[in-house]
C-alpha cells in the first residue's frame, strides 16, 4: 500500500514535471495525535499524504489543550483539528504569544451544546425545543440535585457556560461539569441501559453519533455578541442567552517554521480541508468496524482518492 | 494510649503536646463557634492579602530560569541528543522506529523465549512461565507493539533513574549537607501531584518520549537515593574493617565494599524504580508517551471499555513480572563456581538466553507470525468485554444496590460533611489540624502542620484545598471500614492472606485510570464516584498492612495471651492489634498518601478541588499557578505523613520494637 502510493506520487510528480521547487527538509515531520478517534485517522490519513510525497513522518501523543505550547515551539509541526469551542482559548493563547498560525479552515463546521439520546424524547416529548426542559425537569432530577434537573456540562476549561446559560433562561436546573470526554460517554453508556433520560454536552463530528443517536437542543439562535451584549437574546438582561453558534470552526494550526523547513508538505497542508461526512467515515472506520488508526487512514485514502490527489498534484 | 508515651518524653520541656492538643482544639472550637460574629478577615484570608506567589514564580521561571540562566538550552541539548538517541536505539530495537541502529523489531518470539529463560535462572520454572507468559499474552492480544513502544522508553527511564539515583544516594550517604538539602526535596517530589511535573517536563524536555521519559524518572527516583543511603550507612564495621586492612583505596573501598554490603537495599530500589516507572505509563500519554498509556486513553475517549480493560491487564502482568523478577533477584545471591569449571559452564544461562534468541530469530524469518502477530490474527475480546461489562452494569439489583448508596451517601454524608468543613473558619480549621497533628505525632509535626496550612491558606486556594481534604478523609475513613476488616480476616489463615495480598498487587498496578468509567457508569458524575476511585485505591495498603502487621506479631505475645484464657476477641484488641498498630499506621499514611494521588486524578470524573484548577493549567500557559496549586497538594499530603510517621515511630519504640 505505502509502495503504491510513493509510485503513484512519482508518478504525479513526472507527469506534471514541476519539480523544482526547494525540496522539503529530511528531518520528520511530527504531527500530533489526541486521544479521540477522527482527530487521530486524520493525522494518519495526513501522515501518509506526506508519507507518499516523500517526506518522513512521525506522530506523538499528546494532550489536546498543552499541545499548541508544543506547535509554538515547533516541537511539532501542526494540529489538524482546532475547534472553535474546545481548543480556541488555548489556540488563541498560543497565537498571542507567537510561534504558531492559522493553516485555514476545514469545510467542516463544528457545533457543541445540551444534547440527548433519542430515548429522552420518549420521557420529555416536547423536546428538542428548549421551552420543554423545565416542565421535563424533574425527569432529569438526581439525588443530589433535588427536584431540579441535572444537565452534565463539559470540563470546565472547555468554557461552556453551561450554568450561566441555565440561569439566564430560568432554567430549573443544576449544571454539573465533567471532568473529561469519556467521563461524559460514561453518563450517556450508563443511562443507556434502562433508558434513563440524560441531558449533556455534545458535539459534532463525533463518533458518537454513530452510537447513541440523538439530537441537539434547540435554544435561542446564536446572535453574534451574545456573549458580551446582554441585550442579544431573548433574556435582555444576561449574557449566554442563546444556544452556541451551530456552525463553529474547525481549523488547522502549523508551526511558523513549517513553510520553510517543509514548503511542499505545507502547501498540502494549506489545502487540506475535510467535510463533516468525510470526518465522520473516518471515525467510523475505527469506532464502528474497530480497524487500527493506520488501517483506517490507508482504507480512507484509497476510497478517497479523488478528494486528496488534486492538495497533492496542486503543491507539487 | 499515645498519650502515655507522649507524656513521657514532653513533660521535660513544659506542657505535654496531649495538652497543648486540647488546649488547641478548644481555641478551634470557640473560633467556630464564635463565626457568626467574627469579622470576615477571620473568615476566610481576603485576596488582597494573598501574596501573588504565582506570578512570582512565572517570572521566576520565565526570565530567571528560562531567560537568564538558559537552563531550557541545557536540558532541551540533553533531550534532543542524548535522551533522545537512547530512546530512539531502543524504539528501533523494540518497535522498529526507523532510526538507528535500523535492525528492529525483534520478533516478539524472541524477546519471550529470553524473559522465559531470564526468569528460569532467577525464579525457577514458575517465573520462567510468568515472564514468557506475560510477553506471549501481549504478542496474542494484539498489543506487542504499543507494549514495546512503552517499554522501550522504561528501558531508557528505569536504568537511568537508577544510575542517577544510586549517584545521588552516595552523595547524600557521603556529605551530610547534601543529605540534609535532598531530604525535603524528595518528600516534596513524593508528594506532588503528578500534574505538577508534566507541565515543565515539555517546557524543558520536549513533549513526546523525551519529555515523558524525564517525568517517569523524576517521579521514580526518589526511593531509589532513600535506600541507597539506607542501605550504604547500615553497612556493619567489621565489613568496613576488612576492606580497610585489605588496603582498598576510596574508590575500591565504595565499589567492592559498601556497595556490595548494600545489596539488598539497592536492589530494593531498583524494585521501587520498576513499579513506580510503570505507574506512570498511562499519566505520561497526556505528554507525549507513546504506547500502552496513549492507546488506553484513546480507547477511553471512544468508550470502549473492553479494549481499555485488556490494556490494564497488560500493564499488570508486565508489572507483576518485574516485580516478581526483581524480587528474585534480591534474594537470589550471587554464584560462584568452584575453580576449573568449564567456561561455558559457567555460563549456561547467558549462552541459553543467546540460543533461543537466535533460534526464534531464525525462526521468524520464514513463519510470520513468529515474527509478529498481525491485526485480525490477535485474541483481543473487547466487544464481548464490552457488552458484559454493560451488561453486568444494566442488572437491576445492581442499578438498585448503587443507586441507594448513591443517595444515602450524598445526601446524608458527603455533602453535609463537605459543607461543614467549608463552613469552618481559615484559622479555626488550622488549629483543628495542629491540635490533630500535637495528639498523634507532638509537636514537631504541629509546628509544619501549622506552618504548611498557613501556606496553603495564603496561596489563594484554601475552599479548593478544603474540598480536596474532604475527598481524602472521606476515602480514607470509607476504606478503613472496608481494609480492615479484609486484613484482619485474611491474616487468620496463609492462603488467604496470600490471595489478598495478590489481589492488592492487582489492584495497585492496574492503571488508576481505568477505574473511572465504571466508577461514573455505577454512580454517575458526582462525589460518590469520586470517592469510590479513591477507595479502591487506598484499601490497599491498608489491607496488606494489617495483614503484615498481624502476622509478624511475636509469636511469644500471642501464646502468653493464649495461655491466660484470652478469648479470641479480646486476644485480637489486646494484644496483636496494638502490636500491629505502628506497622498498620503505615498502611494508614500510604492510604493518605494515594488518595492525595487519587483524587487529583478524580479531576477526570469531574470535581470542584484542586485537580480541577490543576487540569485547567495543562493548556500550557499558567507554570506559576500550576505550581502553587501542586505545592497546596503536597504540603497538606506532608503535614499528614510527618504527623503520622511520627507516631508510628514513638509507637515503636513504646513497645520496644524498634
């Protein structure tokens, strides 16, 4: 497979016969990998696009939030999944202090808020409209949240505003911060065998779609502003009124060495760009049909040639 | 009891510390009492008074350390070349990274056929089967190479701890200064929450297998330089004697005498440094360790449980086979061979180790999955571990049995407790703590206790660090009703206590981590799970020292009981649990101990303490209050072990044990 695919970028590379450009650097490029399912196959599928184009690649686990002080220092050399709502403070963060850049946005947008499996419905009918959740309330109720209902935020340094949002609205409810992904599937896992109704953070692309379907809530539009204007919203006078833009970013980030030290495999990576479905195939792959990451990525790319040839044939 | 022998040694200077403890308590108590009317000063310190000890470390990390001393180029040259290369020989030995000397991956076949023989000399044919075993199990399970990546990095981390450690423990045994300075440190590493060491582990090493090598050796060093020194000063004179009369010189004198006078305790160390190194292979993933680690919190993150769980039992069998096989060697004393022995003889098993090496090296040239077993050809389980770990979860009984505890814990224990101690006051709940730390250990220990809190109250951080404290003390309380009794039963019979002891082992290695789905899917994101990870966590050395406490009980002690009619019960109150009790009470502290360790992992089920404040910090910006957030840890982990070991020393020496 790799043997195929260096032949076929030779082949590219003689057919277009423009092969003069500064070659890229020996030196691997390292690209990071996190501990979800997409983010690692599309590093894998982006490895091997630069595998095949001659450059040597080599990945590094690391944690999703401290890896942008690694991008800065070019102790790797790009992250292909910063999304908006997660990684944006940490990302701006790192942007403030230098070092690292905006690669461009993938076609994929991204979009985070309360989220039910479908089996909620049956208990609360009138969802997905927000209106719903405080005559529903006390079917979300626990132990320790009394008669009021519970709703399982995400961490707390992802930034949900969870509780101001559940204030604002009058929701009658208690807002819990989990304290990491898998603590939030464990809630939705646990619920799912009796069919307990369970409201929680999500988001998409996400792998578990494909495991627990389910729906969004649907709160006030976003407005931009929301989040500094009290006067945006239905509450006029707090903040967090509205459900969270339902189409975030979805960017890449690259080190400020990467252009010169790699230009080709930079420019491929300046025109990378995945859509929601393609993302979700990806996952899927390993969630679904349990293939190893780099299996995944080889499968993907060699269902997806006409998508990831043209980044390649445009850089060379 | 304490009190007796408190009040031995105190009264010569004044006042007992059992007094000055009450005399302390009662202040504590009218302070609270007192609380509706105190001025909020008293309260609660006000910011304005708090110091700003996390900016003043940023600058001292930012411009001193980074800036002007340039210590970052220093270690990021150690990292990129030397650690570097070394990890890099062994990843291409191991997994077969492309790097030199580009010879690997050593067919897994191999690499068991060698543990197999490894183990036969040092233990016999059980350790034989354990070491192959364990290998053969990760090969068929289809994780050789993710174990071999995370193997590769401890085979760099471990023999450097070693070596740096053993060099630090001569130094300290040598010059007493250098004791005195090290002494402090190494209680502080002990006790700082692992958050704490990755943060800087990237800045100055690099995230990846450089940086995650360098936190595993960090945190693995510190026993290994204890019993270093243990081991060279209880070196008898005599020995020291015949070294000198033989006319060694100084270098001879450390390295033909006293070190191999220390033995046992050095290879004690090295067995500390091996466990210690494989507790943190899934902490380390969050910077840059590859392998078994990283791929158990990948498959977390996608909620396969099955997978996860086959990941633990891996890091277990590895874990117990290293221990096994360093304990073995402990006791296993060195061969000598009569004069005249044939040389090959002499090395039987280093020639047998070579043979099957390159017999399955052979091999796997020509049968593949002598050389590696491929995807779809493994025995991985995970779906069927999956539905019957749900499965299991989805019983009602179960659903019903949780669900009860659930509430009745919540509600009637852990939230009014955790409110109480919130309720108290700064200063009120200080003195509680020191008159606590004066009764057990005396005052020495008050005076750090009442020394470290005041930190903590000043760091800005006190409610997070109450909540903290109320996790531990829960815990700990809940496990005593769970260890104790465990131990005391186990120790009545040696089967039992073997299988125990066994399954403490089991418990201890398994990666905390794994723990913390099935805490959340029995009791949902709240303190109950919370405390329940713990739980497990701290039953275990409070188990295995109540078994060893009362199975070393002199056996003289028991017979008088026997002999003047002591019924069962009173034998066990009377007289073998107070004997047991200085040995038990260090079960007690390392309970302490790992519930501090625990709950800053318990960050990840979702809590409102300081490891939550320390999880926001890893976004890699904030060096200053992810220290001082780590220091809050191990200064309040420290005022408990000195308190504690204190007693448990004073205990000793009450009943002539010591």
């Amino acid at each position: 497979m790799k043997l195929k695919l260096t032949l076929s970028a030779a082949a590219i590379a003689l057919a277009t016969g423009t092969a003069v450009h500064a070659a890229d650097s020996d030196d691997p490029i390292v690209i990071p990998i996190h501990n979800w399912s997409s983010q690692i196959v599309m590093s894998h599928v982006v490895g091997q696009i630069f595998e095949s184009m001659g450059n040597n690649v080599e990945f590094v686990t690391t944690d999703s939030q401290a890896v942008y002080e690694s991008v800065r220092l070019g102790d790797v050399a790009l992250e292909l999944e910063v999304w908006e709502g997660a990684f944006g403070a940490s990302f701006r963060a790192a942007l403030e202090k230098g070092g690292l850049h905006d690669a461009g946005d993938h076609d994929a947008v991204t979009r985070e808020d309360w989220w039910y499996p479908m089996w909620t419905k049956d208990a609360c009918p009138g969802l997905p409209d927000w209106e719903a959740l405080n005559d529903c309330a006390a079917v979300f109720a626990t132990p320790e949240t009394g008669d009021k209902g519970r709703y399982l935020d995400g961490p707390v340094d992802w930034l949900k505003h969870g509780a101001e949002r559940a204030e604002a609205l009058g929701l009658n409810f208690t807002v819990i911060n989990a304290g990491s992904a898998a603590a939030l599937w464990a809630e939705i896992g646990a619920a799912e065998a009796d069919k307990k109704p369970v409201l929680v953070f999500n988001w998409t692309p996400n792998f578990a779609e494909a495991v627990w379907p389910g729906e969004f809530v649907n709160f006030p539009k976003w407005e931009d502003g929301c989040d500094k204007d009290p006067a945006k919203g239905p509450n006029p006078d707090a903040l967090y009124d509205c459900g969270n833009p339902a189409t975030g970013y979805l960017k890449k980030a690259a080190w400020d060495g990467m252009g010169d030290k790699w230009p080709t495999a930079y420019k491929v990576l300046q025109a990378i760009s995945f859509t929601n479905p393609q993302i979700a195939e990806m996952a899927k792959f390993v969630d679904v049909d349990e293939m190893e990451p780099e299996e995944a990525a080889e499968a993907w790319l060699e269902a997806n040639e006409a998508v990831w040839k043209p980044w390649v044939e445009a850089a060379m | 009891m304490a009190d007796v022998t408190a009040d031995i040694e105190d009264t010569k200077n004044g006042l007992s510390s059992t007094r000055v403890a009450q005399i302390l308590l009662v202040a504590a108590v009218l302070l609270a009492a007192a609380r509706p009317v105190l001025p909020e000063f008293m309260i609660r310190v006000p910011e304005a008074w708090i110091p700003p000890f996390a900016q003043w470390l940023d600058y001292f990390f930012n411009v001193i350390v980074i800036e002007k001393l340039k210590i970052a180029v220093l270690t990021r040259w150690f990292a990129e070349g030397p650690l570097e290369f070394m990890l890099n020989t062994m990843a291409n030995l191991l997994e077969g990274k492309r790097r030199w000397p580009f010879l690997g991956p050593v067919p897994w076949t191999a690499v068991a056929a060698v543990a197999a023989v490894v183990g036969y000399y040092l233990g016999g044919w059980r350790m034989a089967a354990l070491a192959g075993g364990t290998f053969i199990w990760t090969a068929l399970i289809g994780q050789w190479k993710i174990a071999m990546q995370t193997m590769s990095v401890l085979s760099v981390a471990a023999p450097l701890a070693f070596f740096t450690g053993l060099l630090l423990g001569i130094t300290a045994w040598k010059w007493e200064l250098v004791n005195r300075i090290i002494k402090p440190v190494l209680s502080v590493l002990q006790t700082l929450p692992f958050f704490t060491y990755l943060l800087p582990a990237v800045i100055f090493f690099k995230v990846g297998p450089t940086a995650g090598a360098v936190a595993t050796i960090v945190y693995a060093i510190p026993p290994m330089i204890l019993m270093t020194t243990l081991g060279l000063k209880k070196v008898s004179p005599e020995v020291v004697e015949a070294g000198k009369m033989a006319g060694c010189t100084r270098w001879q004198m450390l390295t033909r005498v006293y070190l191999p006078a220390a033995r046992t305790e050095i290879l004690v160390g090295v067995n500390q440094v091996i466990m210690l190194c494989l507790a943190m292979v899934v902490l380390t993933a969050f910077i840059g360790m590859p392998g078994l680690g990283a791929k158990l919190l990948a498959m977390m993150g996608s909620f396969k449980l099955g997978r996860s769980f086959e990941i633990g039992v891996t890091i277990v069998l590895l874990a117990v086979m290293l221990d096994r096989l360093s304990k073995a060697w402990v006791v296993k004393l060195p061969e000598h061979h009569e004069k005249g022995t044939p040389w090959w003889k002499e090395h039987v098993v280093l020639l047998t180790a070579i043979g099957a090496f390159v017999v399955f090296l052979a091999l796997a040239q020509f049968v593949q999955v002598f050389d590696h077993i491929g995807r779809k050809q493994d025995f991985s389980r995970g779906k069927e571990i999956d539905t019957a770990i749900k499965g299991f979860l989805a019983i009602d009984t179960v659903q019903a049995f949780t669900g009860w505890w659930r509430w009745f814990l919540n509600v009637w224990i852990l939230i009014p407790f955790r409110n109480g101690l919130l309720w108290i006051p700064t200063p009120a709940f200080i003195l509680g703590i020191v008159a606590f730390s004066c009764w057990l250990g005396g005052k020495r220990p008050a005076i750090y206790a009442a020394l470290f809190f005041s930190l903590v109250a000043l760091s800005g951080w006190w409610d997070r660090s109450v909540i903290t404290l109320y996790a531990v003390i829960s815990a700990v309380i809940l496990s005593m009703f769970i260890g104790l009794p465990l131990g005391i039963l186990a120790s009545r019979n040696e089967r039992w206590s073997r299988r125990i002891l066994l399954a403490c082992d089991t418990a201890q290695t398994f990666p905390s981590f794994i723990y913390l789905i099935p805490a959340i899917m029995l009791f949902g994101v709240n303190d109950v799970a919370v405390i329940f990870s713990i739980v497990i966590f701290t039953t275990v050395p409070l188990t295995r020292y109540t078994i060893e406490g009362l199975r070393t009980v002199p056996p003289e002690m028991t017979e008088a009981a026997d002999m003047s009619g002591a019924t069962k019960r009173q034998k066990l109150l009377t007289v073998q649990l107070p004997l047991a009790l200085p040995t038990m009470a260090v079960g007690f502290n390392q309970a302490i101990m790992f519930a501090f360790f625990m709950v800053i992992i318990a960050a990840f089920i979702g809590t409102q303490d300081l490891g939550q404040e320390l999880q926001r910090t890893l976004a890699g910006t904030d060096l200053g209050k992810n220290f001082v957030l780590g220091i809050c840890v191990s200064l309040m982990a420290l005022s408990f072990d000195l308190t504690i070991l204190s007693w448990a020393e004073r205990r000793k020496r009450a009943l002539g044990l010591a």
